[in-house]
C-alpha cells in the first residue's frame, strides 16, 4: 500500500503549483500513516461469522470494491485497514462496525460469531493465540470471562510511552469509544480503569467515524502537565492518526507570559466562575452612551446623526448580547446606514460602497471610538486588579470584600509586560478575551486529569468546543487542587455541555489487587460515595510496607525493584526530591525526570508527587507517606495526592517511612 502511494505520478492531474503542493503534502502524510512500525503487528484479532456479515458493513474507511459474499466469514482484525494488491482486504479497521463484535461480543450474546481468536504477540513476533468459541453451548461460560492474553498485556513491563490498547479493549469501555459525535460523554474512572486509554481510543474511533467533519473542524487532546502529554503521545500515531493536536490549559490561555503564581484563597476566587459576570462589567463599562450628534461632511453636503439617534443605535447592539468586539465593528455600519436613510430621502440613490466610505468617515470613527472604545483584555484585567475602586464598582453584589481583597495587587504595576500573571490570571484574560473577540470552536476536545480543573478553566476548554462536542475523563477522589471539581455535574455545566452523559469505569486493568485494596482505605476520607475500584488481575502484586532509617533505605528499595524487569518510579514529596536525588545520584542508580523516556540502561525516574498523577511504572517505591499529605495546603489535598501516589504501580510497591504513616492508611 506504501509504495502504491510512492509511485504515484501527480505531475500531469494538477492544474496549477497550488494543486501540486496540496495533493503532494497530502501524499506525504499518507505515507507517513501507511509507515510499518516493526513492533506493531498488522492484526490482532479474528472473527468467523457463523454468516456473512456482508460487504456493505465489512467495507472500511478505505472503500474496498465488494466481494463474494461468503468471503466475508472471516476477517482479521487490526489496527488499520490493509488491503492487497487487487485491493481486496485483508485487514479489517478495529473502528469499522462489522469489527464491533470482536469486543462486544459474549456467550449470553454472540452476535453471530462462532469463534474469536485473540493473537498475542512478543516484540511484533506472534508468540501465541486463544479461542473462544462463542456459540458452543459445549463450551463453559466461563472460557469468555478471563482471557490470558488480557491478563499477560496487562502484566507487561512498561518501558517508554503509554501503548494503545486496541486489542484488549473491554465491552463497557467500547460503549464509550463507540458513543457518537454529537454529545459529550463525562467517564469516571478510577486508577487503572483504562479512562485515558478510552478517551484517546474515542478519538481515533471519531476521526474514522467522521473523517471529512473533523478534518474541517479540528480535534484537540487537552491533558495535565508536558510530561503527561508526552507520556501518550504515541497511542494516536499508532493507530495511524497523526492531526491530532495535544496542548496543556496553560498552552490555550497563552495571552500573558505567567511569571507569578496565587496563594490558595487567591486561586480560589480567581477560578470561580463568578469572576466572568465581573469581567462582562468591567469591559461593557466602557461603553457610554453618546451626547452629541454626529456630523458627516460629503461633498457640499452634510449629514446630521442626532444623539438620541445614535443612542438607540448603541442600545439595540448592548441588547444584541453580541460580543464586545463585534459590536464595536458593527458601530460603525449602523450610523453609515442611518445616514444613507436620510440621503435616500432627500432623493440620493447610494450604493453599498457610499455606506463603505460613510463608515470610514473622520466623524464616524471618532463617534465610535469615543462611545464604544477599543479593549485590550489583559490591561482590563489588569486594572481589576490594582484598582480597588473600579474592582468594588463591578464586583459589587458578586465577590464580598474579603474576596475583592484577595485580588488586589499589593504593590502598582507599570504595564502588562511588568505584570507577573500567575496561571489563574491567564485564563481571565482568556475569558476577557472571548469577551471581546470570539474564540475558535473545534469539533471535539478530549480534557483528561479534568477534577483539577477550577470552574474557570473549565470555561476556557468549553469555548474550544461550543460548536463541537467533548470527552471529559477524570476521578473526582484524585483531585489534588483547592478548586478540585467536587460533582461531574457541575464540570459538565461549567463547561457548557450540560446534557453530557456521564459513565463510570470501575474495573481496574493496571493497579494490583492489593495495592489498591490498601489505598481504598482513603476513599472514605477524600471521596465519599465513590465506588472502589474492582481489580480484575489476577496477580496480587508485589506490595511491602517498610519502616525506615534514613535515606539509604530508600536507595535500598530501588536497588531490588531494578533486579526486576521494567519501569521503576521513585516517587516522593516535592520538598524531598532534591535530597534524594542527591542521595541517588552519590549511589550511582541514574535517574530519569517525569516525561523522559525509559531505556534499557536507564530505568528508574525519579517524580515529584504533584506530578505523577496520569503517569504508570512497573514499579513503585513510595518515600514517606505523610510528607506527601504534609505538602498540600490541606489534609483532603494532601490525601488525594496520596491516593494518586500510591496507585501508580502495575507489579509491585514497596512504601518507606521514617515518619509515622498517616492514621486514614491504619
């Protein structure tokens, strides 16, 4: 199929240079998602129909021309559509719906399928396969309720990036990849429970589903920090998707360098969505109704805008609710128009172009500039904060004084570049901006890690995707923020997509048994209500407890995690990472940061509590519980940075404390 692409000859079907370098990128990229990837096998799966599906639903996204239709008993199933040279497939899309069946399919209901043979591979080598013969009544239930290639996908060592997971994808998280385009679906999940692997799966199912739409409208994949988008950013390519954009929150608020950072009870205001009412008055006071007519000078003649004219005129538009920006350019236009009306009635007959010029009139501009005056969203936010006078005019009735007095800037600012923005101030500018100017909507936005986000934020992420939809994955007990999303509810509200539907994952593929049974115990104190997570492996993991004596214990527990295959995460206090990396560095165990990539030689990373969260080793050792719950600014925080910590693991997990550990683990 690649070199099908490489030998094309476009020098003779184009009509101009443009055509040329828009059909040749578009070669390009194709051969880029048509590249073999030596460790991805071509398929994974096989389903014999007891009868023929039919052409019609076997047909990929590629358009095979139809076949016998009893050569449709059999497919493969892989991570992309392959066809042969005659253009026959051999490989059926994962995504297409007649592939559906390979992971919805059950004894109490076999949808047709006789036999589903699962593939499992080693290193892209087939090493082994299962079958389930789902419509033999001979065969016990059981055989389609445990899969041992499943359980050894899950056992595998995790060296380097986050791999997809379409070849153990399970009935309910296919219910989620599967849902269609126009609404937006809210997963809770907890560690383990596959919700981030779910939420890229969606995309790539939507971009296949809905190719054409997409690709005019664009998808955006929204996640935490750099080093957890880092982390996943090979799950798209490998299924063969390669427009998909990936960007922090920070990333999409970008307006004002952040150089600063808030204090909890500042963050707090800053990120309630109370503040977009004030920042709506403040940018609408500088509207103001007009007192004197306006004047335009045409040739000998002069026409004259009376003030109680124009006021209506400003009126009608504040009454639109159209943004602040549109009006403004609107202004103009309506007084052009107002004037041509009288120039019509005196017997003229001008034309659109008049109405052009009339708006670009000297009077005009000046009329508008002096009622409806330009905006720089930052310098009005900027203002907020360092005038108490104006902050208490258009906070009045929405924020009491304590909080006004938590906004206000201590000391004056000279300009916009002077200021030091902290992340929150960012994202009001973005909320002013939107204000002003209308912020692009792409078509769907997946935000992952979204219980951290405050109701601000979550404004920001919804102006990306008013016209488009969204998936929103998270876990409200590992929020680990002030403003830590306390319903899905209220999320999906302050997002904009208050219908979204919300979906809990609570089958867990990746924490062991006994690791998360332990730190369940903080459920009760951090999420109340909320579902525990059921393991489904059936290896219990490796899980030790550890008094001890100092640092070297440390080193200690990260030496015999080594001797194992795979990843290895020492993860511990912010405040303690320093010292132990000196201690590892002086005991001569190289160490990786959050977000670099694992090797062979070099397998242990060292990572700060506030940002392991989103983030897998083989191998956890935990230092000191309670500096951990001791960094946050509160208990709760503290303990859900806890519960984040300590479900990390996928094999095993040894806990040391010097300090007694905190009494919610007793």
């Amino acid at each position: 199929m690649r070199e099908d692409v490489e030998s094309l000859d476009i020098r003779d079907v184009t009509a101009n240079w443009v055509n040329a370098e828009v059909l040749a990128r578009q070669i390009d990229e194709r051969i880029k998602a048509l590249a073999d990837l030596s460790d991805t096998p071509l398929f994974f799966g096989r389903l014999d129909y007891l009868h023929s599906p039919g052409a019609d639903r076997a047909e990929g996204a590629e358009g095979e021309r139809p076949r016998p239709e009893d050569a449709y008993q059999t497919l493969h199933i892989g991570r992309r559509h392959v066809h042969d040279a005659e253009g026959d497939p051999m490989v059926i899309d994962w995504r297409a719906p007649v592939s559906q069946p390979f992971y919805r399919a059950s004894k109490k209901d076999p949808m047709d399928v006789g036999l589903r043979r699962r593939f499992g591979y080693t290193g892209g080598d087939l090493t082994a396969y299962e079958d389930e013969h789902l419509s033999d009544p001979a065969e016990p239930s059981g055989a389609a309720t445990t899969s041992r290639l499943l359980q050894q996908e899950i056992e595998r060592p995790r060296v380097g990036p986050m791999r997809d997971i379409v070849a153990t994808i399970q009935p309910e998280q296919d219910e989620i990849v599967r849902s269609g385009l126009s609404g937006t679906v809210c997963v809770q999940g907890g560690p383990g429970t596959g919700k981030t692997a779910v939420g890229l799966h969606r995309v790539a199912y939507l971009l296949y589903a809905h190719r054409e739409r997409l690709a005019r409208t664009g998808t955006l994949v929204i996640g935490p920090n750099r080093s957890f988008l880092h982390y996943i950013e090979q799950v798209l390519p490998a299924l063969g998707e390669l427009t998909v954009q990936q960007a922090t929150v920070g990333d999409l608020v970008a307006h004002v360098a952040v150089r600063g950072a808030d204090d909890a009870a500042t963050a707090i205001v800053k990120g309630d969505a109370r503040m977009a009412e004030v920042l709506r008055r403040a940018l609408y006071s500088h509207v103001t109704m007009p007192t004197e007519p306006v004047m335009v000078v045409r040739g000998s003649r002069r026409w004259r805008v009376p003030a109680y004219e124009l006021e209506d005129i400003v009126r009608e538009l504040l009454d639109r609710g159209i943004r602040y920006g549109a009006a403004r350019e609107a202004l103009p236009q309506r007084i052009a128009h107002a004037v041509l009306v009288q120039m019509e009635r005196a017997g003229e007959a001008p034309d659109d172009r008049v109405q052009d010029a009339v708006a670009r009139n000297a009077a005009v501009k000046a009329a508008v500039k002096a009622v409806w005056p330009p905006v720089d969203p930052a310098k009005l936010l900027l203002r907020l904060l360092t005038d108490a006078d104006f902050l208490a005019e258009h906070a009045d009735g929405i924020l009491t004084e304590e909080e006004r007095g938590t906004l206000l800037w201590a000391r004056p600012v000279r300009s916009v570049k002077s200021a030091k923005w902290s992340a929150a101030d960012a994202v009001l500018v973005d909320e002013a901006a939107d204000l002003v100017e209308r912020t692009h909507s792409l078509g769907h936005v997946v935000l992952d890690e979204a219980q951290d986000l405050s109701p601000m934020q979550y404004r920001a992420v919804g102006r990306r995707c008013t016209t488009g939809s969204a998936t929103v994955l998270g876990d409200l007990a590992q929020g680990t923020t002030p403003w830590a999303t306390r319903t899905w509810e209220e999320a999906l509200a302050h997002l904009g997509k208050s219908d979204g539907l919300i979906e809990e994952l609570t089958a867990g593929f990746r924490v062991p048994t006994d690791v998360i049974t332990y730190a369940s115990r903080l459920l009760p104190h951090i999420a109340p209500g909320l579902a525990p997570v059921a393991s489904v492996r059936e290896n219990p993991g490796f899980f030790e407890i550890r008094p001890a004596a100092g640092d070297a214990d440390v080193v200690t527990a990260c030496e015999e995690l080594l001797r194992n295959e795979g990843s290895v995460g020492l993860i511990a206090a912010d405040a303690r990472v320093p010292a132990l990396a000196e201690v590892l560095t002086a005991a001569g165990l190289p160490y990786l940061a959050p977000g670099e990539e694992t090797t062979a030689e070099t397998r242990l990373t060292l990572v700060p509590a506030s940002l392991a969260k989103g983030l897998e080793y083989d191998y956890v050792a935990l230092d000191e519980p309670q500096a951990v719950v001791d960094g946050e600014p509160d208990e709760r925080t503290g303990l859900r940075r806890l519960y984040v910590s300590l479900t990390r693991a996928v094999s095993g997990l040894i806990v040391t404390h010097a300090t007694p550990l905190p009494d919610q683990l007793s």
